[in-house]
C-alpha cells in the first residue's frame, strides 16, 4: 500500500500585526485506499491542514507530496479534481440537483451528460428522480449527500470530508458514514476525513491523527489510539476533556482557523 | 444673463437661510458655504471651459477628460479600499468606457468633433461611469463575501477563480448597469432630463432637443456596460491568488 500523501514540516500562520499561527511542523502520511481521520478540537487546524492537500490555502513553510511529488509541481486544477473535497455544509449551487452533479465535469468539456446525475444519485443512495429538483429544496442530509454525488461525478482519487456530517441528525450522519464506508470498499477511494467527534473517528478512520492547536498530538492506527493512548493530551481528548486551548502551545486560544468553516456549534458541547 | 440678473437669484438663497433660521435647523452655514462653493466652482469651470473652446486645441481637451476621469476615479475607487489597485483600475474602466463611447459618437459623426460637444459629452459619461463603478465595486465585495462558501466549493471541483466567481460577477455588472437601463425606461416620463431642459431654455426646439436626449441615453447604456464589463473583468482578479485561492 502507497503514500498517497505525505506531509513534510507543514506549518502554515497568518501574517498581520498579531502574527497567528494555525500549524506547526506538521509531519503526516496518508496512506492509499485508507480512511485516515484527523479529529481535534475546535480551532485545532485540522480544516486548515485539509485545505493545504488540494491547495485551497497554501503552507507557509514545508511541503506536501502526492504520489511522491510535490503539489506545487500540478496544475492547481487538475489536483483539484484528483483530490476532491466535501465541506461542512454541503454550498450546492442555486440549480439543479443535476447541475450539481454535472458542474465538475462541465468545467473540463461543455456537454449534456445523460445518466450521469442518475448514476452518482444512486452511488450515494438517493433517488435518481431527485435530479431535476432545485438542489435548495431538498433536505440537509439529501444536500449533503448531492455534495458528495457531485465531487464524485469528478472521479477523484482521494476524497477530503471536512466534518461532512457535523449539521446533520445522527440518523443522517450514520448514513453518510456508511455511504462513506462503501465508497472507500468498493472503488478504493482514499479518503481523508476531518473531525471533531472522536468517537466518529474511531467508527471510520483506519488510521487517526490528534490535532490540537495546530500541533500534531499522537498518529497511529485507529485502534491502537483508542485501545492505548500514549500521549497524556490524547486521554484528555479521548474522555472528552481537551478544549480548544488543551495544548502546550501559548497564547492561541479561541483563534479560528482561517478555512472559516470550522464548527462553532456542536464543538462547543465538548468545553 | 446678467451678473445682476444672478445677483437677484441670490434672494432665493436668502430665503433658503430664513427658513432655516426660522425653522432652527441649524443649515445656515451650510448654505452659506454651498452658495459660495457653487458660485466659485462654476464661474471657475465656466472660465476654464471659455478658453478651452477658445483655444480649440485637441491637448486641452484630452487634459479636461483626463482631469474628469481621474476625479471620477478617486471617486468611485472609495467605494472598494481593500480590493488591490483599484483606483487604476476603475480609472481604466472609466476610461475605456468613456473612449469607446466618444469614438462611436465622434466616429460615427453623431456629434461634432468639437471641444463644446465632446467636453459636455464626455462629462455625462464619466459621471455615469462612475456613478456606475461604484455600484459594481460595492457588488462585487458583498458577493463574494455572501458567496464564500460556494466559490469555495466551486474552486474545490476544479473550476477556475474566473469560473467560480461567475455567478458573483454576474450580479456585481448587473448592478452597476441596472441604474441606467431603468433610468432609460422612464426618461421623459418621470423628469427632463438637464441636457434637454438647457436647450430648450437656450431657445432650441423640443423636437431637436429630445433627438439629443435619446442619443446620451443610448450613450450611457453603452458606457456603463463597457465600463461595468471591464472593471468586473479585472477587479475579480484581487480576490484570487494566481492559484486560484480565494484570498481571505
């Protein structure tokens, strides 16, 4: 089994008067066709560190590598279709469910793509027929899902879940984690997946990293972390009682995370 | 009209400070201050117009446009302080707007190519451009920011900064053109515009004078479309990195 990625020294901060540092030093490896997890607190970096993989933010120091080469070396926008990404909320465009599902393949070749929408539909467990629905009206959990239907239609080989299930209902969420699950079985996608619910992050990942406050914490597989943490801030985590600012880094507490799209709702339960 | 004639125009100044005095509303000073304005800048313009048509040298002219569309600029540029560059910007914008505009008119013969048309024509213009940059600018900002998350979602499937803006670029032309397209609807209906007023006052027909007014109304659909196209074309590009990341 492959690297698919692997993170040399990644740190990223903000410049500015207040200089704000979001990772330090980060060294990471994701391995092919595995669920790596990323689960954290609120503020931890750990949807800053996923926007570094498919360059929607750029690292301020250190490098990335896909397939042994650096990131830098593509065209952004053909890594961004290698490496597709599934936000929070699932930002469907104002059109059709179809148009959705349609809209990545359209930016390579304007054309009809018939079937097309009906096929994703039907891999993330929704009705075909929803396809000519106005994408607004369907349900969180069925957005969600199109979201996913839509960054699949691009065929990537890494899949980035930046808390996908973290504004759905645990039935909902549940569903996401198997489709998810399939997914990764079925045709080998290695998938990515940020969290901050750590128990979600036992059930998925097969490999798990700790992030707290922008510091890698502890990596390893999924079950040894859970079963025997090694590292005393990991526990704290793991019994529920690790904040934002639970970590040996000073000052940078409460920061958010510059991705913007970190949870201020659920997490907050956790301090 | 006389110099007396518009001594005795000051009366109604007079008025407007009674009213306020009586009123207490505190404009008195206001007035002042805007009469004398008023007064100085247009006797000064008047005079600077006088020897421009006078001299009837070309490089006159151009410095006037250049000076108006620069002032335009300063202007509308208010209107977007965090976007990079954008006083060039919308300058340039202003200024394609307004050449591409007084080309077709002087091109076309539709007007003279005369300091006393092309320097009223083109004040007309700038104004409107600007007026129309602003709205744009302003568009612009307050989409991209409500549309964060779907642009952002956009680049993450692969589209380019131009690709994924569309839709806020869409709206931001839209409403700087929007003013003037409806202003055009319901010219002549809802007011006169000053354009024909003056020459009426000066003694030309009404029929001459609405041909004139429905050339600047067509004038200034085509300016601000130019305008708002082009500035929404280049402005866009200071919210992206040259790797299409959305600046934050």
């Amino acid at each position: 089994m492959g690297k698919k990625f692997e993170l040399l020294g990644v740190s990223k901060w903000k410049d500015g008067p207040k200089r704000a540092e979001l990772l330090r030093d980060i060294n990471f490896t994701v391995d092919e066709g595995l669920i790596s997890t990323i689960m954290g607190p609120s503020g931890a970096g750990k949807s800053t560190l996923l926007t570094l993989l498919n360059r929607l933010e750029e690292p301020s120091a250190g490098q990335i590598l896909l397939d042994g080469a650096p990131i830098t070396q593509l065209e952004v926008v053909n890594l961004r279709r290698r490496v597709g990404m599934v936000f929070q909320t699932p930002a469907l465009f104002p059109m059709t469910v179809e148009q959705n599902i349609c809209y990545g393949p359209n930016l390579r070749q304007r054309r009809e793509y018939p079937g097309l929408a009906a096929r994703y539909l039907e891999m993330v467990g929704l009705d075909p027929e929803l396809a000519g629905r106005d994408a607004g009206n369907l349900s969180v959990g069925q957005q969600q899902r199109v979201s996913i239907a839509r960054t699949l239609a691009n065929e990537p080989e890494v899949l980035l879940l930046d808390e996908p299930t973290s504004a759905l209902d645990p039935t909902a969420t549940s569903q996401i984690e198997e489709l998810i699950r399939a997914l990764n079985q079925k045709i080998g996608l290695t998938i990515v997946w940020v969290t901050h619910d750590m128990q979600q992050a036992a059930r998925v990942g097969d490999r798990t990293m700790l992030l707290a406050s922008g510091e890698k914490v502890e990596e390893g597989e999924t079950k040894a972390i859970f079963a025997s943490p090694q590292n005393e801030v990991t526990r704290l985590f793991i019994a529920g009682r690790l904040n934002g600012n639970g970590s040996k880094l000073n000052g940078d507490k409460g920061r958010s995370d510059g991705a913007g799209s970190e949870s201020t709702g659920p997490e907050e339960e956790h301090k | 009209m006389s110099m007396i004639a518009l001594a005795m125009a000051l009366s109604l100044v007079g008025a407007s400070i009674v009213i306020s005095a009586h009123q207490g509303l505190g404009l008195e000073k206001d007035i002042l201050v805007g009469t004398v304005r008023a007064f100085i800048q247009l006797m000064a313009i008047g005079y600077v117009l006088k020897f421009i048509f006078d001299l009837r040298q070309w490089p006159f002219v151009l410095l006037m446009l250049a000076v108006m569309i620069t002032v335009a600029g300063r202007n509308a540029a208010k209107r977007g302080k965090e976007i990079p560059h954008v006083f060039w910007l919308v300058t340039g914008a202003i200024s394609l707007g307004a050449a591409a505009t007084l080309g077709v008119l002087a091109g076309l013969r539709i007007i003279k190519f005369e300091p006393w048309f092309v320097i009223p024509i083109g004040g007309m213009i700038i104004g409107n451009a600007m007026v129309a940059s602003g709205l744009v600018l302003n568009r612009i900002q307050s989409e991209i920011a409500a549309r964060k998350q779907e642009i952002r979602a956009a680049l993450a499937l692969g589209a380019t900064a131009r690709q994924a803006v569309d839709p806020a670029l869409k709206a931001a032309i839209k409403a700087g053109m929007i003013p003037t397209i409806d202003s055009m609807k319901v010219v002549g209906l809802v007011q006169l515009p000053g354009m024909m007023t003056g020459q009426i006052i000066a003694g030309a027909s009404p029929l001459q004078a609405v041909r004139y007014q429905i050339m600047v109304a067509y004038m200034l659909a085509a300016a601000t479309a130019v305008t708002c196209a082009t500035l929404g074309l280049i402005v866009y590009r200071g919210f992206f990195t040259m790797h299409h990341q959305l600046k934050s």
